[in-house]
C-alpha cells in the first residue's frame, strides 16, 4: 500500500472519530459485546467461587455432585436448591453467586411464582413461557446474534471479496461467464431451500452459517467487481503488469487495497442483515433449537403470550437497540469514506 493510500485512510479515521454519533455507537456497541462475551461470569446458575471444609470449589469450571457437599443424591448439584445452599452455608462455608443466577436454560424447580412471571427481584426482566430467565437469554442471545452475524459477513466478504475481484480484474468471458451463474444463482428461492435442508439436517448455528453463505455474498461482489474494472485501468498497475508482475500480487496487493471503499462501508449494515435474517428464521422456527437462546425465538414468545408483555418487550429492545448502533456505526464510516468529502477537503 501506497503512501498515499496510507494518508487516504488516516483522514478516513480522523473523520470517522468527528462523527460523534457513530463513534460513541461503536464504543457501546463494544462495551456490550464484551459484556456479553462475559456473561458466563455475571450470569449463570453456578457459583463463581465455592469454599466448603476448608477446600476451594470453582464449579464454574468444573462438575461437582451434590454428596460432594454432604447431599444425598450422586446427581449434579443444583445451586440453587435450598436444601444445598443450607448444606453450603453452614459451619463458615462460603458461596460467591454471579449477579444474576441464571443460565439461559436454567430451570429454578424452585420458584414458587407461575410461568410466565414478570420482573420482580428474582428475576430483574422476568421469565418466559418455560420458567427461564429473560435477562440470561437476553445477553446470551445478543452474544450469540452478534457472532453469527459478525461470522457470517466475514465468509460471505471473503466470497464475495474473490469473486468480484476475479471478475473485474480478467473482465472478458470470465466476467460474462461468472455473471450469468450469478443470475442464475441469485434465483434460486433461499427461503424454500432453507426450509427443505432444515427438514434434512438438525438445525445449528452452524448450518445456517454454512446455507446463508451460500447466498450471502452476491451483493457484495458486484460492488467489488466495479472497482476492480475501474481500477485495474490505473497506471499503478499498468506499471506493474510492464514489469511482469504476477497477476495475484497485482490483485491483492495493489488493487485490493485501493478497493475496500464500499466493503467497509456496508460492513455494519452487512452485519444488521445478518442479525435480522437470524432473528427472522428463529422467530419462523427455522433457525436454532428452542434450548438455545435467541433473539427470534424470545420474539415468537412475545406474540403467543401478548399478556406476557415484558418478553417480547425487552427482546424488541435489545433487537432494536443493536441494529440502531449498527446503523449509525455504518453511516459514520460512508461519510468517511465518502470520495466527495476527500475532494472537497482537498
């Protein structure tokens, strides 16, 4: 990369941090991701720290049974039993909780108040159809959300990334080749496939990364396939091509670099889409198994249990929440990357 180029993207920093509102939306957008890849430690129905007879337990880690600490029964211990938290209270034996103790699939057998109960001090968002706290299946969901989008856009830019620049770089019969399996590709019905191959296979996070790759990238290389026909006419690389160098280095290394304009700037609006074609397919049962937390499905929840008004109110909230800073955070970076602002500033 040029030096040059190196100062392009200095002033594309600088005014991206001018851009008060898409700075501080990627700031919080951060701290509640990292906040999320934390839950385990502030939201779990395991105790952080356990002392029991003199002996230090991490149960957080590891599997203890309940005749481990005087129970009864050889089975896992269930923290939140009183029957054990007695047993582990007494004779100086101590018990560090997380802040909210629950898991996103934790059952309290325990609590008295019928399901779905609102929030109250057990449970600060309430708990949905099943007994299972909201709060936990929150930020588990938003975690999870937030991964599979953000894994799901850096396959499909990766595709898409390749077959643009192939296209516009050769151009000729590859690019028309190429552009007739993309229209015929680009046909096919992605929703009725997904419901075909959900009905063949378990559903996972994983699966669904794997078909929604399959169709996921297509936006992009036509973007990136522009830019290399514009730029593959350059004298940088005229320069190069006279001094025999091979087209791949010629690619990724000068073209490439020079042609990121519009993959960064919809990268976060990428990532929405992602976020929302999961929300969709798990609020349609298409998605993930209802054992594991999600947005779509906490959705669905809302709708059968209208009377229930605080599940499908927090998870609107945080569905809402996050694809808000995803679009402020991505309109900040197309004004900064903006070629109209660079001229104008030059």
């Amino acid at each position: 990369m040029s030096r040059a180029t190196d100062s392009l993207w200095q002033r594309a920093r600088a005014r991206f941090r001018q851009h008060k509102r898409a700075l501080w939306s990627a700031r919080v957008l951060l701290l509640l991701f990292a906040l999320s890849l934390l839950a385990p430690l502030w939201s779990n129905d395991k105790p952080l720290w356990l002392h029991y007879q003199g002996q230090s337990y991490f149960p957080l880690f590891n599997t203890y049974y309940e005749t481990d600490f005087g129970g009864d029964f050889a089975t896992p211990a269930d923290y939140l039993d009183p029957y054990l938290r007695q047993l582990l209270s007494e004779n100086g034996n101590r018990m560090l909780m997380p802040p909210n103790p629950y898991g996103p699939n934790t059952l309290n057998d325990f609590d008295t108040a019928p399901f779905p109960a609102a929030p109250n001090a057990q449970h600060w968002l309430g708990t949905d159809d099943r007994g299972r706290d909201i709060l936990a299946r929150l930020v588990y969901g938003f975690r999870d959300s937030l991964l599979f989008a953000l894994a799901l856009t850096a396959v499909a830019t990766a595709i898409g990334i390749v077959v643009g620049a192939v296209q516009g770089y050769f151009g000729g019969r590859v690019d028309l080749v190429t552009q007739r399996f993309l229209e015929i590709w680009g046909g096919l019905p992605e929703l009725y496939l997904l419901i075909i191959l959900s009905s063949f296979f378990n559903p996972s996070l994983l699966l669904l990364l794997l078909l929604l790759s399959l169709f996921g990238w297509m936006g992009l290389s036509d973007y990136v396939r522009a830019e290399f026909l514009k730029n593959r006419q350059m004298d940088y690389v005229l320069a190069a091509k006279s001094m025999g160098v091979p087209n791949r280095a010629i690619m990724w290394r000068h073209i490439l670099p020079n042609s990121l304009t519009p993959v960064l700037a919809f990268l976060p609006f990428r990532i929405s889409g992602a976020v929302l074609a999961l929300t969709s397919l798990d609020f349609l049962g298409l998605g993930v198994p209802a054992s594991q937390a999600s947005l779509g499905e906490l959705l669905a929840q809302g709708k059968d249990n209208l009377d229930a008004w605080w599940i499908g109110l927090s998870a609107f909230a945080v569905l809402t929440t996050m694809l808000l800073l995803l679009i402020f955070i991505g309109e900040g970076l197309r004004q900064a990357l903006d070629a109209r602002q660079e001229a104008d500033n030059g």
